[in-house]
C-alpha cells in the first residue's frame, strides 16, 4: 500500500476523517473524509462514489457547503471526499506529483482495505474536480460507471483554456504550472494523456453528465456582494463543454447536460446540481 494512515479520527455519526501520506503525491499530510453506509459493516462489500473538490479548496468542502451527509443518510453507498492538493490538477504530472494515479488506484486501494469498498464505482466533481472526474474516467475505461462533471473543464488544449489553466495554476497553487503538463505544443503527447476530450472514447460505457452556467452572471442562488474574477469561469468552461459534446456524438457516447443561463461559479449552484444529479448516481451504483 502506498498510502500510510497516520490517523483515523470519527468526526460525525457516519463521518470518517483519514489523515494519510501517500508515496504518489509526496505530500506531508493528506485529509480524506469519508461518509460511511448507512448499514455499514467491515464484513460487507459496498459502491463507491469519490467527489472530488475544486481548486483551492480541500477534502472537507463537500461536507461544509453541501448536505451530501443528509442526502446519502439512507444510501447504502461508501462516499470517499479526498484532498486534491491546493493546485494538484487531478492529472498525473509531468514532472511531480501523480494525483490520477493516487485518487483512481491508490485511494480505491486503501478505501477497500479499509472499508470494504467494491469494485462498483462512480466519480463526480466541482470546478478543477469536475476536470478531475472526467479525466480519471475517460483515461481508464470502465473503471466508472457515472463521471459528473459541475463546472468542470471538459479540455485543456483549447487555446483559451490552455492559457488560462496555466497562469490560474501558477499563481493561485504556486507552483511551475509547466511541470504539470509540459510546454504546450511541445510536450503535447503530455498535454492529450491529461485531457478529457483526447481521452473521449474511454468514456464509452460510463454514463457522463455535463452542467454549468452559461452567462457566470449572478443569477437566482447569489446574494448580492461584489463581482468575483471566480465568475469568469463559467463561461469558461462552457467553451470547452461545446466541443466536448460534439466528440461524445461523434463516438456514439451518451451524455447528459443541464446548461443554465446565470449563475456563478459557487457552491449554491453546485450544491443544486448535486441534488438534480443524484438519483442517476444512485441508479449508477446500485444497477447489477
């Protein structure tokens, strides 16, 4: 196993939280929070759904803006929230941290051993993990069942994305955003093993949904408050869904989309869409 448990903490009735290290991130210390099933037992075998977080943000976010904790309350379902690292890109970088491999393989590794989770799986993501879980799905095929995407990047070779992922990496993670990926053009080959529409046939037996807004404007969730640059993100992320679609036609996958008009890149709208989207996740991780 390479992710060491260096504590255990019971934070909730079914709330779990880990603190780990893990070899594929070289991180020092890792949070992942875990909700257990509600019928939970070592000896059972249980579905898994990860929900990724966004950029900036950590483990606990879930648990904070959303009500996932009362909605799962009677869902026999392992649900596993890890961190993703402030500015971690949920890709396996070119040069450092391995953040596909730590949260598709090792994560599920250390999940089952320590959970009994099975091999019935679904991802779902906000923000850089909605990226995330299309990424983790489209690059190993079957391995989920669902892939949610709430104003995720569906690419990030467009021009417009390319740019704009490097320079919010770079300043906001401080890091080398070119160590993630490379040099674009250059190290191309890099840049399409981390990008979901490259990777767009490994999502064919996945079920796939998209949302976003389409404006970033405020819309009927916001209360009033100064304009954030945050906002500029989903239409953002609506230019790279277009072409995304577009490629899951052409390949025959399904996909389903809620595009609304206003609203901004926050948690009241994600927090909605995780309502709208559950049912099918459920369905997902409890179909034979």
């Amino acid at each position: 196993m390479s992710i060491k448990v260096l504590a255990e903490e019971r934070v909730g009735d079914r709330l779990q939280k880990l603190t780990v290290r893990a070899d594929s991130v070289a991180q020092e210390e890792l949070a992942i929070h875990v909700l257990l099933p509600r019928n939970w037992s070592p000896r059972g075998t249980w579905p898994l759904l990860t929900l990724h977080h966004g950029g900036l943000d950590d483990s606990s976010s879930w648990i904070r803006h959303t009500d996932v904790e009362h909605l799962s309350r009677d869902e026999d379902v392992l649900i596993v929230m890890p961190d993703g690292g402030r500015a971690g890109g949920y890709a396996d970088w070119r040069r450092g941290p391995q953040w596909q491999t730590f949260h598709v393989r090792h994560l599920h590794a250390l999940m089952r051993e320590r959970y009994g989770a099975g091999q019935v799986r679904a991802v779902a993501g906000v923000s850089g993990g909605g990226y995330g879980a299309l990424l983790g799905a489209a690059a190993n095929p079957k391995t989920f069942r669902f892939a949610a995407a709430l104003s995720g990047p569906c690419t990030i070779r467009t021009a417009l994305s390319s740019t704009t992922l490097l320079a919010a990496t770079g300043i906001a993670g401080r890091v080398n955003p070119f160590a993630m990926w490379g040099i674009p053009f250059v190290h191309d080959r890099h840049w399409r093993a981390a990008d979901p529409l490259s990777l767009a046939a490994g999502l064919r037996g996945t079920g796939v949904h998209l949302s976003c807004g389409l404006t970033g404007r405020p819309g009927p969730l916001d209360h009033p408050g100064p304009w954030s640059a945050a906002n500029l993100a989903e239409p953002l992320v609506r230019s790279t869904v277009r072409p995304f679609l577009r490629r899951l036609r052409a390949l025959g996958i399904p996909v389903s989309t809620h595009l609304y008009r206003d609203g901004t890149h926050s948690w009241p709208y994600w927090q909605r869409e995780l309502h709208r989207l559950w049912p099918r996740l459920m369905e997902s991780l409890h179909t034979d």
